[in-house]
C-alpha cells in the first residue's frame, strides 16, 4: 500500500468513528445497535491500519482497544437475535 492510501484509510476510519458518535449524540443511533458498533469497528480498523503503517503505536494501541470493544457490542447484539431488549425509539432518562 502506498502512504496516500494508507491517509486515505485512517481519515475514513476518523470520519467513520466521529459519525457514528455524532449520530448516537443526536439520538439517531443507539449505543448497543449494530449500526453504530459497526461504523465503530470499521472506523477502528481504518485508524488501526494508518496507526501500524506510520508505527504510531499509542494510537493503534488505542484504536485497537476501540476495535475490540466495537466487537464485544456486536457479538452481544446477534447472540440476542438483533435485539436489544429495549423499544427502538431514543429517549432521555
């Protein structure tokens, strides 16, 4: 992979992960959907790849704790059958 790429890949995994948190901020997703641990997991990835390329070993330390977390909440999200238990609908408590 060229560096270029590599930029092009961790600015997706930035923009990824930076959406999901701003969609769950302004309820549009909820914190134990698929969605947003998936755009999570794949934002992690993308800043796990530009963080191993460019040796920046806190960051891909980091990113990849953010990665691991992302797929504990969707391995927790299938086993209830795509559920989460709770009505669909955001609101504050």
């Amino acid at each position: 992979m060229t560096e270029t790429t590599v930029t092009i890949i961790g600015w997706l995994g930035f923009i990824f992960c930076t959406v999901a948190y701003l969609l769950l901020n302004v309820k549009v997703l909820r914190f134990d959907g698929a969605l947003y641990q998936t755009l999570n997991v794949i934002g992690g990835l993308g800043l796990v790849i530009s963080a191993f390329y460019f040796a920046d070993t806190p960051n891909l330390a980091a990113n990849g704790m953010w990665v691991l977390i992302g797929l504990f909440g969707l391995a927790r999200y299938s086993r209830r059958g795509g559920r989460s238990g709770r009505s669909n609908r955001v609101t504050d408590t």
